[in-house]
C-alpha cells in the first residue's frame, strides 16, 4: 500500500512538474509573441517615417545613378518599402486567427473611419491659409475622393478589415502547400513581372493586381502563416543566413533594374523596383526579428514594448512633425546639411517627439481614441 501510494504521489508530483513547465513555455510563448511583435512595429514605422522624407531622403533612390551615394541611397529607399508590408503582416498575424463576430469587424471599421475622418481635416487645416464652411466641406468630399498622402493607408487597413471574415476562413484552413503557392504568386506578381513588362513586353492590365490585392490579401495572409503556423524552433542561424542572402540578390538585382530604369528616365520617381523586394525583405524581418526575441537575443524592455503600442497614433502625427512645424523644418535641414547620414537623426527625432505626443494624448479623454 506504501509503495503504491508512493508512485500515486510521484505521478502526481510529474504531472504538476509538466503542468508548470507546459505553463512556463506557453508564458514565454506569449511574451515572446508579444516582444516582436511591438519591436516589428517600432522598426516598420521607422520606415515609414524615412518613406516620407522624399527629396530629403527617400527620393535620393531617383537622382543620378552615377553618382557615388546613388548605391546607398537606393539601398536604404528599397529597404524601407518593406515598412507598410510589415505593418499588414503584423494585422494578419494579430487577427485572422481571432474568432471575432462580423459586427466586432465592423466596430473596427467603424473606429478607423472616425480616425481617418479626424486625421484628415487635421492635415487639411495645416495646409489651408484660412478656414471657412465652403473649405470644410470641399475637405470633406476630398476625403472620400482622395486620401490625404500617408492616409491612404487607413484606406487599404478599412478595406482589409472588410474582407477579414473571409481570410480568416482560409488561413485557418492554409496548409504548406498552398503557403508556397501564395508565396510563388506573390514573388511572380510583385518582383518577376515588374521586371518582364520594363524590359521584355507589355503585360496585360487584368494581370496585374492592385496594390490593394497585396495589402488585403498576400501579406496578412502571409504574416498570419509566418507568425501562427511556423515553429520559430524549427529556425536555426543557418535558415536565416539563407534568407537574407536570398534577400541581398533581389536586392542586387532590383538595383540594377533601376539603374538601368533612371539610365533612360532621368529623374522618374516611379517606385516600381523599390517595392520588388518587398515581399521577402518583409518575411526575413518578421522572422528574424521573432527569432532574436524568441532566442532572447534581445532584452526587449517594458519601455520599448510600451512605444511599440504608440505606433499607431506616430503614424499618424509624423506627417505634422516632419514637415509642417516651420521651427521643426528649419532645425531638420540644418542637421541633414552637415551630413547625409543627417536625415537619419530626423526621422529618430520625429519619432522620438511623436512618441511623446501620443503617450500624453493617450491620457486626455476621447482624443486617446483617435490615436
């Protein structure tokens, strides 16, 4: 009776033993999650802030091919486009595996709509000399008609929104298979084609996807497959070195595309090869920065899992700062014309200045909701 009672305790003992190791993992699990998660968003609005620099920064990618910098320059441009990518990345990843009804869905349509409304007459007001109802409502058919520069984005999130229900259907369902099969489309329509109609022939119109077929469909789809259906243990060192030499070739061979492309269209700003490497660029950051966090590589802070939770309202403040403050403006062209690095410390500045803002304005009552 002894001994029995003695391996009933011992299973016992086990059992709890695996009940908190299962618990620990799942807990690291979750704050792993959480980490590069709020890290992806500090480093995808970083790009975004440098993607609206343009003759300051972003748009060097379109001067003289043939000028010494030229190399960086369109490095650092084609890096950044990834930005917007990561950020749908990072909605299909949050909520395609939710279970959400439809009319959560549209509470959140409904609440961008309300910020895109706010944000809207705020740049609009900025840019106008003097206000009055005729202006206003000239504004307000704007708004439906045409997005406000870096708005648009509130435009394409509110149609993926829309179209959540159904990709929650199949990425749920999503197998490896038909992973890579998106993959392959993804690569053929975003860095292939590109290429094939500037240099070879014409492709037909019905062919090539708006831009908004990515945005609401490719990426998140892909970020929800990256983020929920790969093990991260699974990665090794190894794996990434070869996605990002995978990565460096499309970059090589994007510059050259256009460099050849600005060698015959002197100052085109067409972003088309700026954007081919999107698709990968964005997958190795995910994944990477989620295997650093993972391995623990990086001791993300409570402070920097808090700024990672301001990005949307930095998004939508860094116009203002970036370029709409005369005292700003003036203190920003004089640090980026000792250096050409100089850009760099205003895109950290705005940022900086914007993640104040918003923690403040997070605390005054029904303007928190619209940041």
């Amino acid at each position: 009776m002894k001994f029995k009672l003695k391996i009933g305790v011992d299973k016992e003992v086990i059992a709890e033993n695996a009940s908190q190791q299962s618990r620990a993992e799942q807990s690291r699990a979750e704050q792993s999650r959480a980490e590069h998660i709020e890290a992806l968003r500090i480093i995808a609005v970083l790009m975004v802030i440098f993607n609206h620099t343009n003759e300051r920064g972003f748009s060097r990618a379109f001067a003289d091919p043939n000028t010494l910098g030229w190399i960086w320059d369109v490095f650092v441009s084609t890096a950044c486009k990834a930005g917007v990518p990561i950020f749908f990345m990072i909605s299909g990843a949050n909520l395609i595996g939710k279970d959400d009804s439809i009319r959560k869905c549209f509470f959140r349509v409904r609440k961008i709509f309300i910020v895109l409304f706010f944000w809207s007459i705020i740049y609009y007001g900025a840019d106008a000399q003097s206000v009055n109802w005729e202006l206003i409502s000239d504004w307000i058919k704007r708004i439906v008609s045409m997005p406000y520069w870096h708005l648009w984005y509130l435009y394409a999130y509110i149609a993926f929104l829309c179209t959540l229900p159904l990709l929650r259907k199949i990425g749920k369902n999503i197998n490896k298979q038909e992973f890579h099969l998106i993959m392959a489309i993804g690569l053929l329509l975003t860095f292939v084609m590109p290429i094939m109609e500037t240099f070879t022939i014409p492709v037909y119109g019905e062919l090539k996807p708006h831009w908004l077929v990515a945005a609401n469909v490719l990426y998140p789809l892909v970020g929800f497959y990256v983020d929920k259906k790969i093990n991260i243990e699974d990665i090794s060192k190894q794996h990434l070195l070869c996605l990002w030499i995978i990565n460096a070739c499309m970059f090589i061979i994007s510059g050259l595309c256009e460099h050849y492309f600005l060698k015959f269209n002197p100052g085109n700003t067409n972003e088309l090869f700026l954007c081919s490497t999107d698709l990968i660029t964005a997958i190795n950051a995910f994944v990477t920065v989620k295997y650093l966090c993972f391995k623990k590589c990086w001791q993300i802070k409570k402070g920097a899992l808090f700024v990672g939770r301001l990005v949307f309202g930095i998004y939508l403040i860094h116009i203002l700062l970036l370029w709409k403050i005369p005292f700003l403006l003036d203190e920003f062209l004089k640090i980026e014309k000792y250096s050409s690095l100089g850009i760099f410390a205003s895109v950290l500045i705005v940022f900086l200045i914007a993640a104040v803002m918003i923690s403040l304005l997070k605390h005054v009552p029904v303007i928190k909701r619209i940041v």
